[in-house]
C-alpha cells in the first residue's frame, strides 16, 4: 500500500481567503493510502519545501500530494525538493486549488468543498503514479533567427557574441526591416539609420554569423536540440560573390514600372535593384516579374554593362538543409490594409500612412527629406494626425487591440514637422494618449508645450476633398463640439498587424498564434520569450505590437534563452511522453495524423502474437519529439496509447475518486 503526503497551501491570502485550508488537510487525512497532512502558508518557499522534504523522510512518503497554485507555477519547485528527499519527482501531484477554487469561487464552502474533491482525485491518480526516468538527447550548437529586423539581429549578434554560430533567414533582399524605413526615433529623436546600420554591418561581417537573404524556411522538422530545417535561397540572378556593388546595373535598367517597397511605393524602382542606399548585402537583386529580359529574352542591358560578370540568368532557386539547436522567430510585423476603411480616403495621395510619412521626412527618401504633398509637390499649410486607424476597433473592418506605438510616433511626426516648417499647422485627434515607456510621457508633453501640437480628444467621421483640401471632420469629445479642419494633408496612425505568412509558419515550426496571429509565448510572466514548443523562442513584434527599446530587450532575452540552450550538451527529455502497447495497436495510423509534433510514426515492427512472432505495422514515438500533449491517446480507437504520468487508468481513478463524493 502507498503512503501519500498531503500538504495543502495557503499561498497567502490567495487561497485562505475563500478556501478553509485547515478543513481541507483535516479531510485529507481520512483519504485511503494518506498517512500524513498538514497545512503551510506559503508552500513554494524554502521552509515549505523543507516541511516536504521533512515529511518523505520521517513519514516514509512513497508519494506527494501539494494542493496549491497551477502546476505551470510551482511543479517543479516541488518536485526538485521531493528529488532531493530522495524520492522520484514524477511521484508528485499537484492539486490545482487556486485558480480551480479560490480565484473562481466567492463563496468559501464551495471553494472548500471543490478543493477537497480536487486533493481527493489527486490522492487517487498519485497512488497509480509510476517513477519515470528522463531520457537524454544531444544538442546542435548552432541557432536559426527567422527575420532580419532589429529583434532578429540583435539575437544573433547576443547568440553569436556567445561563441555560437548563427544563421539569419530574411524574406527580403536586405536585413533590416521596418527599421530601416525610419527617419528619427522616439523618445530621443536620433537618426534611426545611423543606430541601425552599424548593427547591420556588425551582423554581416562577424565571423559566426551566416546571412540567408531573399530566403524562407520551407519546412522544419526535429525537436529541441536538434531541429532540421529546409532554407529557400531564391535565385537573385546577380552573383554575390562577384558583385562589387557600384550599382551601374540599377542605374541603366530601362523598366522602372514597379512600385518602390522600401519606399512604401512612393516611388517606382526598376527591375533590377537593391532595397535602399546602405543594405545588407550590398548587392542587387532582380525581380523576375519586371525584368524585360526575363519576359521576351531581349533587353540583358545589366548583364553588358556589370563589369564583374556578376548578372546570371541561369540562377535557379535552392534548398539547403541545416541542423540547428535553437530557433528564435523574429518576423516582424505589418500595417492594416486600409482600403476597408473607406471614411479615411486613403485613396487620396494627400492622405498616407505614418510610414509613408517617415519616408517622406527621410534625407534618403523619394522626396530628399523635404515634406511635401504628393499631389502636387507642394509644401502643405495644415496637416492633421489622426491615431488608433483601425486600432481598438471591434468590427472586422479593424484590430481590437492597441498597437502601442502610434501615440508615440505620431507624437514625433507632429515634433518633427513643426521642428522643420514652424509655419505649418499640427493637429492630432486621438482617443487616450498612451505613453508607458521610460520618458514617453514627458515626450509627448513636449509636442504640445514646446511645438504647439494642437490636440484633439476624439475620433474622425469622415476624410473628403474639396477643392484642393481635405475636409477632416471629428468630434471634441471634450465639448461635445463637431471639429471641421480644411487639411492640406492626413497622416494615419494606421493600426499594426501580424505578418500574412505568420499561420504558414506557425504550421512549419508548430507553435501557436493568438486570434490575431500574432506568435503566443508560452506563459505571459514566466515564459515570455519561449513557446509551447521547446527550443523555440519570439523576439519582437511577431509576439505584439512592441516599440524599438521592448524589441531589442526581448530580442537579448530570447537571445539569453536560446545561448542557455546551445551551452548544454546534453537536454534532459520530458518522460510523461506517450507509449504504445503494440498487442492492442491496429496500425491505422490515426494518432500520427493527429500528431501535432511530428512526434508519432509507423513501423514494421516483431511482435508476440497468440505465442508466435509476427511482423505487423505498429505506430512507435519519437520521445524527444513527443510534447506530452496526449492527444494521440483519444484519437486512438483501440486504447493502444497510453501517456506516461497521465494513463487512462490514472484519469478513470480521478473520476472515480470524485464521482464518490
């Protein structure tokens, strides 16, 4: 017969407060295989783990029982002090008594009653828990950053730093991301070029790291420690280790139809080109759907005029395999499309977007840092801000959230421009002014009392020309007065999103996205860099609307989470992993279609049948690959898969137990 210890916890007020912790430890010692119970204020600290490891030893406690917070907080703890008692971790149960009783119920005798019913259940599943021994696994000492924005070099740099070697994987042409589309950033307005191309430079020229530009992952597989990844490197048609970069290719071609990206379209680009002035690599690339000598075999101006030869027409897309330890995903995000909000005219090429804005302030930009409306190429007299386009908006026109940035940047458009052109006329509607940084505050107080930024408190109706204005009318939400501003031009904080290939790559890596598709962290406070699935971890805005500061820390947290990983040698493999007993495994194969972790397989495999052996297709698991999520077990028609820790028996105990209240 076991000997089960209950210890239950107040966890401070959290529990006590509507949970009659004494009662439930009083009840707990009536349970069939309980020899001992007792109760603690605080059971995760150092004397309550003594009391545990106090209690294995002098009651000789062959299993452990903690009623307390969720297992995702303190099950470890707990186990490690049991381990230490001498006894195997995996002998521990937690009992979910906070957030299952005390934070759901305000009644404190129903809160007891579910606690006792939960310690009961518990009791029942611990008296069937088996020691389970954790397997090894080695570790690849090299790291994969998918996106090359400031959040994906900042990692590789921490990672490469750390005597690592690193693989950046970038979408476009270029690293850099959408930070190299600035022109200034808050809160101290220095040049955001002049801050982020040395780290371009410092990643391209560091020995342990491997640039992978105008590349995507096409599929990964593996687990933690050991990940294989497919890379396409997209044909270029321009040779990287020949190209000098002098840019005579980009300066002769004759089709210059295509809208310039980096530029936000401002400006066309032709059909051999690189992204901006200082990119990484420096070295252009074409694009097939433009390129005259791809379309009708004539024109191949580039390919006479490149002194190095480097212009190759022959190029065809790659796939490259590597095997990487840990991955960090940092791709960044994108902007609304805003053609479903049609009161704000965006068609009007007096009305833009914040990024078309910085691009238009930009020295480097299509208009030479000089603002003036696109319509015309004048310089405008009024110009009005508006914030939250398509933030904070419910419908499915918008995002419900907000994206965090846009009161800042927009305060720093409004400083930016009465700074160059004190004559013109700033105007910010906003809903609340959001400021949470270090410094935030006192920064958009100063495009009010240092520049005279008019702002308004309330949303815009409706955007429409008149003549050669725009109309903006909205509503001071202070007054209750309707607001009619005869703008020259309109800058719209447009609300920022997830990237479109953020569920296709979700798929590939097999973690999840919250119902905006942005990448979901494993826990909130605990794990806020890491994910459902080990040795992957998020830097950036892929996770949520982040400024440049909370970017680049996450980025070195990921950075610090990934280095931890790559130091070991050796990973220690979760054990409460599926098994399959073979005798009753039909081999149809439905557990490894639902498999989310790639983690099950069939196999032609021995087995014992009716005393003879046979050759027959079973499924077999993968241990490492396996996350313990049991989702193969219900799948299962013939009962086949069982998961270690957490057996169907052991589940039908817990039934039981409470079914006998």
């Amino acid at each position: 017969m076991q000997r089960v210890g209950v210890f239950v916890c107040w966890c401070g007020n959290n529990i006590a407060g509507t949970v009659d912790v004494e009662r439930v430890s009083e009840v707990a010692k009536d349970i069939p295989g309980v020899v001992y119970s007792t109760n603690y204020q605080y059971m995760c600290s150092e004397i309550g783990q003594n009391l545990l490891k106090d209690a294995i030893k002098e009651h000789n406690l062959d299993r452990v029982v903690v009623a307390s917070c969720s297992p995702r907080m303190h099950e470890t703890t707990f186990r490690n002090a049991a381990a230490k008692a001498g006894l195997n971790p995996y002998l521990v149960e937690i009992a979910n008594i906070r957030e299952h009783c005390s934070w759901v119920h305000k009644d404190k005798e129903q809160g007891t009653e579910k606690a006792i019913a939960l310690v009961k259940a518990a009791v029942a599943k611990a008296i069937l828990n088996a020691p389970l021994v954790s397997g090894e696994s080695g570790v690849e000492k090299r790291a994969l950053v998918i996106g090359g924005g400031i959040a994906g070099i900042q990692t590789a740099l921490d990672i490469a730093d750390a005597g690592f070697k690193v693989d950046i994987v970038e979408k476009q042409p270029s690293i850099g991301g959408k930070m190299a589309q600035l022109d200034k950033t808050f809160p101290t307005l220095d040049c955001s070029a002049c801050i982020l191309t040395p780290k371009m430079v410092d990643a391209s020229m560091h020995p342990n790291i491997t640039l992978h530009t105008y590349s995507e992952i096409e599929a990964v597989n593996g687990y933690v420690g050991n990940f294989t990844v497919s890379i396409k490197k997209k044909a270029r048609y321009v040779d990287m280790d020949k190209c000098t970069g002098c840019g005579i290719c980009v300066e002769k071609c004759p089709s210059r139809k295509a809208g310039n990206e980096f530029e936000e379209n401002l400006t066309k680009r032709g059909a051999i080109y690189k992204a901006f002035a200082q990119a990484v690599p420096n070295v252009p690339v074409i694009d097939t759907t433009q390129c005259i000598k791809m379309a009708t075999g004539k024109c191949g101006i580039c390919e006479k005029l490149c002194m190095a030869k480097a212009i190759d027409f022959s190029q065809k897309d790659e796939i490259i395999e590597e095997r990487y330890g840990a991955i960090v995903v940092a791709t960044g995000y994108d902007l609304i499309n805003l053609e479903k909000l049609g009161e704000y005219n965006y068609s009007h090429p007096n009305v833009i977007t914040s990024l078309e804005f910085e691009r238009l302030t930009n020295a480097a930009g299509p208009t030479h840092g000089k603002f003036l409306k696109p319509s015309d190429h004048t310089k405008p007299k009024k110009v009005v801000f508006v914030q939250c386009v398509g933030s904070r908006d419910t419908s499915d026109r918008g995002k419900p959230y907000c994206s965090k940035i846009c009161c800042m940047y927009t305060a720093k458009h409004a400083m930016l421009l009465r700074d160059k052109y004190p004559d013109i006329e700033a105007y910010v509607f906003y809903i609340d002014v959001r400021t949470p940084g270090k410094n935030f505050d006192e920064f958009q107080r100063r495009a009010v009392e240092e520049y005279g930024v008019q702002y308004i408190k309330g949303m815009v109706g409706k955007v429409f020309p008149e003549g050669d204005k725009l109309m903006v009318n909205g509503v001071d939400a202070l007054t209750g007065q309707t607001v009619v501003i005869d703008a020259d031009m309109v800058v719209l904080a447009a609300a920022t999103r997830a990237k479109d290939d953020a569920v296709a790559l979700k798929r590939k890596l097999n973690i999840s996205t919250d119902t905006n598709n942005f990448f979901t962290e494993a826990h909130p406070k605990l794990k806020p860099v890491e994910t459902a699935s080990a040795g992957i971890y998020l830097a950036g805005a892929c996770q949520g609307p982040k400024d440049i500061p909370e970017t680049v820390a996450q980025a070195s947290a990921a950075a610090a989470k990934a280095i931890i990983l790559l130091c070991k040698d050796k990973l220690v493999n979760n054990p409460c992993v599926s098994s399959v007993n073979t005798d009753l495994c039909s081999g149809c194969g439905q557990c490894a279609q639902m498999c989310p972790y790639d983690a099950i397989s069939l196999k032609m495999t021995d087995i014992r049948d009716h005393g003879k052996v046979v050759r027959r297709l079973v499924a077999t698991v993968n241990d490492a690959l396996c996350q313990g999520c049991g989702g193969c077990t219900v799948s299962c028609r013939p009962g086949a898969i069982d998961l270690r820790g957490f057996s169907n028996k052991q589940i039908m105990a817990e039934v039981d137990a409470i079914c006998r209240l």
